[in-house]
C-alpha cells in the first residue's frame, strides 16, 4: 500500500541528491575575477589616459597672452577714482583709460610748480570717489623764484611750499634787514625753481658792547653811561681825540683795536660829543677799519650825532680810528667823543664763541 506522505520504510536509505560539481564552479568564480581585472586595468588605463589627454590638450590649447592696454567703453560699477598725482601726463590718463574713463573728456589744466614740468599735482574729483563726473588734472608748469626784499619769512616760505618746494632754513644777522625778514635765497629771485631751496632768515641777534671786547689797545674807556644831543646812551665807550700840530700827521690819530675773530656781523654806534664835554668846539672824525681796509667813517660836533655803522662779517680786527677831522681852534689839544651803545652783533652762537674769547 501506500505510505503515509511524509515517511519512508524502515531500514531504506534516502536517496542520494546530485551534487554540483565544485571545480567547474571554483573555475567560473576564477574566469570571472580575471575577467573584472582585465576590464578594470583597462578601464584606469583608459580614464588615466584620458585625464593625461585632456591636461595635455589643455595645456597645448591655452597659449602665453601678451598684455595689451586696451581702452574700456564705458566705467564699471564701482569703479573709484584713482589717485594719478605725482605722475606723467601720459602715465595718469593710462590709469585712466584702464580703469574705463574716456579719456578725450578728461580736462587739463596748469600751474607752477617746483621741479620738472609735466607733472600731475592736483586731481579733482579726488582719490576714492565713486560718484565722478568731470574729471580735472592739474599739471605742473616752470616756475620761479619770487622776489624776497621787504618779505616776512613765513608768508615767503609757505608760499614756496605751496609750489612743492623743500625749504631749507638759515638764519643770519643784518642791521639793514629786519628781523624775521627774508635776507637771502638759493636759488636767485628769477631762477628755475628747484625741489630744493634755502631761505636765510634775518634774526635779532646778540649784541656785545665795546667794554665787552677784547682789546689789543684801547684808550676807549667801555660801560660807561653817556648823553649825545639829549639822548642817554647807557653802555658807551668813552675817549678823546688829540691834536699834535699839522707836522704830527699821523700821529694825531688814536687807535683803538678789538678782536672779533671773525665772528661779528656789524658794529653799530651812535657817535657825539658828550652833552657834559668841557670843550665843544672842535670837530671829531671816527673811522672805522677792519683788518686795514677802511669801512666807513663819520664826522661829528657838539649838538650833532651821527650813526656809525658798518658790516664786519669776516673782520679779524677792528681799528677804531678817533682823530680830529679839521685842525681845532688854538689852544685846544682834546676833544672829548663818546660812541653811544657802541657794540658788535651777530649770531647767538657766534657772539658767544667771541664772547669767551675765542
């Protein structure tokens, strides 16, 4: 009969399934590995290759551009103006042209200015600007130097300095300039105006009076307080002129000679007979000699003054000459003279090497 579904007779083996065969299958898998490696080292060579074929053909495509100034239409957006001050005319409308402007539009004016011509020195609209509208360069044109006489030195110089220039400052003694005035200039007043010029400044000075000098002979008594025409004169020197007879010649002069070593610029003195002179009748002349050459001289009488001054810039020594300009009335040998604040002026610091006597 039949068997119940399910179930087999006792003592009967089940019988055996047919198995695959294991080497056919394990030499499917190995064809197939080689396969996938042969298709994947093809396929790196291939994308290799095209990555080197593409960057070769990039870099055979893209030749070295020389540069080129080309002239753009119309501005970008944002574009600010430049700052072309300080440069060629050509170099600052090349900026210009770079950065979009038309550069026919562009006005060009001129001024003077210090050092070369042609250059930019002012600008409008200026750097950084954004909104620009017309645009105006300033170009420099020869200039020269101005006239000085009579000029305050700070109104000179700032004006110099408005046209570019680097001043470079001196300072000397005059008595003929005021002080802080202008009393010289390199380069000449007409000349090209370089970058570089030097303004000498007049300044006050330092004054040492004649009692202060040294003397190598004097019969000039110094520091001594006297009254010409009225006037008092506090730091005077004091002395005589002698009269010896017309065979004397010479010797009717008294010399009175200081050292100023080359460091004063000018001597100054009010000369007179003392209001309190015993004799007033004769006329006394004072000269002044810096080392043998005369300077100037003055003749003076009682109730009448006179200004003795002279430039000694240089002066080794100072002859102060005191004489009689015509022969006295008989019976008068002296005259009595007095140089009112007579004294030397210069520089603070050259008045102070002579001073210490150097």
């Amino acid at each position: 009969g039949r068997q119940p579904k399910g179930r087999r007779p006792k003592g009967q083996r089940p019988s055996k399934q047919p198995r695959p065969p294991r080497r056919k299958m394990a030499r499917g898998y190995l064809v197939g590995g080689c396969l996938l490696l042969v298709l994947a080292v093809a396929g790196g060579a291939f994308f290799g290759g095209w990555v080197a074929a593409n960057r070769y053909a990039a870099a055979r495509v893209s030749p070295v551009v020389e540069p080129s100034f080309i002239e753009i239409p119309s501005v970008p957006e944002g574009v600010r103006m430049p700052d072309v001050r300080g440069l060629e005319k050509e170099g600052a409308l090349q900026v210009l042209a770079d950065m979009g402007w038309d550069i026919d539009t562009v006005e060009l004016l001129s001024e003077p200015f210090a050092g070369p011509e042609g250059i930019v020195i002012e600008q409008s609209p200026p750097f950084g600007v954004s909104e620009i509208g017309t645009i105006e360069l300033t170009l420099s044109k020869a200039a020269q130097m101005p006239e000085f006489e009579g000029r305050d030195s700070t109104s000179f110089v700032d004006e110099l300095r408005q046209l570019g220039v680097n001043v470079a400052l001196q300072y000397a003694y005059s008595a003929a300039v005021a002080a802080g005035n202008v009393l010289a200039v390199e380069p000449l007043p007409g000349e090209a105006l370089a970058l570089d010029a030097t303004v000498t400044v007049a300044e006050s000075g330092t004054a040492l009076y004649l009692g202060q000098l040294p003397a190598v002979e004097s019969s000039l008594r110094g520091n001594v307080s006297a009254s010409l025409d009225g006037q008092s004169y506090p730091n005077s020197a004091t002395g005589e002129a002698y009269w010896r007879g017309p065979e004397a010649g010479d010797g009717n002069i008294r010399h009175n000679v200081y050292v100023l070593g080359r460091h004063a610029d000018v001597f100054q003195a009010t000369v007179g007979i003392p209001d309190d002179a015993q004799t007033t009748t004769g006329t006394v002349r004072v000269t002044l000699v810096g080392d043998g050459q005369v300077l100037t001289s003055v003749d003076v009488y009682y109730g009448h003054t006179a200004e003795l001054t002279a430039t000694v810039t240089g002066v080794l020594r100072l002859d102060i000459q005191v004489a009689f300009a015509t022969p006295p009335p008989e019976n008068q040998s002296s005259q009595a003279i007095a140089l009112g604040d007579g004294r030397v002026v210069g520089s603070d610091d050259q008045i102070a090497l002579l001073a210490e006597g150097q």
